[in-house]
C-alpha cells in the first residue's frame, strides 16, 4: 500500500527538511482520459467527505429539490462539511422545520463546530453543541428527506443502514458516475455514521469531472444531467454553505468563479471538478482526486498540493493563485 505513494510536499525548519508528505494524484477527463498522475492512480482509498455531492445527487435527480421547495442555499449544505456557525445551523433548521424533520432523528453525532469564533461565542454563552452543529448535518438531514420523498421512512430501518432502499440507491449513482461496478466498491462507516465508498482515485476522478460536464450531455438521462448541474451551481454560488469562513473548498470555489467544484474529506483526501473549456478553448471537463498518504493531521497539504496540482495544469491564473497563497502551494507556518 505504502508504495502506491510518493513523497509530494516537504515541510522544513530554515533550510533543513523537517518532514515529508506523500500522496497519490489522479487527474482524468470527462471521456475517461488518464491525463496526468503522480503516484499509483489506482489506489484504492475511502473519499469520506468528497462523496457528499454524489450521495445528494439521487435526492436531487427524483426531484427532491422541487418537492421541498428547496434554495440553491439549502442544496449547498446538503453537500456540505460545515464548519457549524449560526448561519449554517440556521439554514439546517429552516430546512428541517419546513419538511417536518428533528433535530432527534439525525444519527451524525455531536461535536463542536469547526468554526472557532463560534465555538468562542458558544461558550461564552454556556450553549452545547447539538446534532445540527455536526458538520454533516445537512448530509443526514438530506438523506431523511430522501426517505420521505421515496417513502422508505421506517420505524425498523434507520436510514444510515447500508441496506436501506435510500443508501442502495446511492451507492449505485455513485457507482455509475465513477463507472465502477457496484460490488467492487469497498464499504465502510464514515466519522458521521453514513456509509461510505473506496474505490481507486482514478474513477472518483473521473465521477468529479461528470459531476462538472453536466452542459455537454455525457451525463445520462437527462434528469441526471439537470440535478448534477443543479448541485455543481449551488455549490459553486454558495460556497461558505459547503465549507466555511477560510475553509479550503470555500477558498478555492470562490476564486474559481462557478467553474471549480472542491469537496474535500477527512484523511487528506481531496476532489475538485473543473468545468469544460477550463485547460482550454475546447478542453472537456476535468476532475482531480488527491490523497495523502498519513492522513494530513495539520489539514494543510492537501490544499498545497492541490493548488500545485491546478498550477500545473494551468487552470488556475496568477491573479487567482495569488489570492489564495495563503494556502499554498508553499505557506509560512508561524508560532
């Protein structure tokens, strides 16, 4: 396994190298092209948090998003890792109070918001936190929607369960996105209880880059086609519903001005779908998928390397490089 990576992004005190990252990068266009890799890009590995669009997108194609009358706000944060503050949480509660969903019925956990001016105001005010400030929160309240638009809301099957009809059916949209079977995709549980996917980076790679060519009719039927559009534009339009104030996903997307899909995941995993004609006049629809090996504690390398990966590539200009330096590709790290 470990020789399926490389080392990829070196941290250094003065002159002298401290540490070094290694990673696997895939880069794939929408005809299923390999374009560029470093390392293995058929590591196999979990993409946690970067699976949230593609887990939305069956809600979404059966026509979720009418049923419920939902904003492109709202959608966001059904793809969303937030990081809990109040607006976040707000838009969580408007949804759930306008479908008829507690806050009891999410089974993501609890823990404190990633956003620290939050959890300062939080404490300052004795409040604890509860299952909506979960960064998933927006996933699992999508998926209990999900539950009563196809009328699979049980008593004796929670819908976290692998073999409920709702988590099936997502399985299998994201199989045929990433066009790779079903029954060969590795399953686990994620830090929030939902089930998730392994699978090697190549294909996530290339799920991302469908995800963002929805405009160039690969994507079949064509109410798949409308809800991957519907998901890439709310996320793009509202990108500190997915993430959150300096938030990588957030960071990028907004510099990326409609054309850059990111979702990121725990364990230094990292997706990111570029939009046709972004490596050129007649280029297709790009996706990247990005892993670091030891799971990147700091939270920092993926967001280097990625920016590495998009500079070399040539889909980010100096202007918009530069407005994001502070995350990479080289950072300063100070006491």
């Amino acid at each position: 396994m470990t020789s399926n990576y490389l080392p990829v992004f070196e941290l250094t005190r003065g002159k002298t190298i401290e540490s070094v990252h290694h990673g696997c990068v895939a880069v794939v266009d929408v005809q299923g092209n390999l374009l560029a890799w470093y390392g293995d890009p058929d590591t196999v590995t979990f993409l946690r948090s970067s699976a949230k669009p593609f887990q939305a997108l069956p809600f979404v194609e059966r026509g979720g998003v009418e049923a419920y009358n939902l904003s492109q706000k709202e959608l966001a944060i059904l793809c969303a890792s937030h990081s809990g503050t109040d607006d976040h949480v707000a838009t969580v509660r408007g949804i759930q109070a306008r479908v008829g969903i507690s806050e009891a019925e999410l089974l993501c956990g609890v823990h404190d918001p990633g956003d620290q001016p939050t959890l300062e105001a939080m404490r300052e005010r004795k409040e604890k936190p509860t299952p909506v400030r979960h960064n998933c929160s927006g996933k699992h309240t999508g998926m209990l929607m999900f539950t009563r638009l196809s009328g699979t809301a049980t008593k004796d099957q929670d819908y976290i369960d692998p073999q409920h009809p709702i988590q099936k059916v997502i399985l299998q949209t994201f199989a045929e996105m990433c066009a790779f079977p079903a029954a060969e995709i590795g399953m686990g549980t994620d830090g929030c209880s939902a089930p998730n996917f392994a699978l090697p980076l190549r294909y996530a790679a290339f799920g991302f880059a469908r995800l963002c060519d929805q405009l160039a009719g690969r994507v079949k039927p064509p109410e798949r086609a409308a809800a991957c559009q519907a998901i890439t534009s709310a996320m793009t339009s509202h990108p500190v519903m997915v993430g959150g104030p300096g938030r990588f996903d957030t960071r990028l997307m907004e510099v990326g001005q409609g054309r850059i899909v990111a979702k990121g995941g725990a364990e230094g995993y990292q997706g990111v779908g570029l939009a046709p004609g972004m490596l050129g006049p007649d280029a297709p629809a790009v996706g990247i998928a990005l892993k670091i090996a030891d799971g990147d504690a700091r939270g920092k390398v993926r967001s280097a390397v990625m920016l590495e990966v998009l500079r070399q590539l040539g889909a980010l200009t100096q202007e918009q490089m530069d407005a994001i330096a502070d995350m990479g590709p080289d950072y300063p790290i100070y006491n």
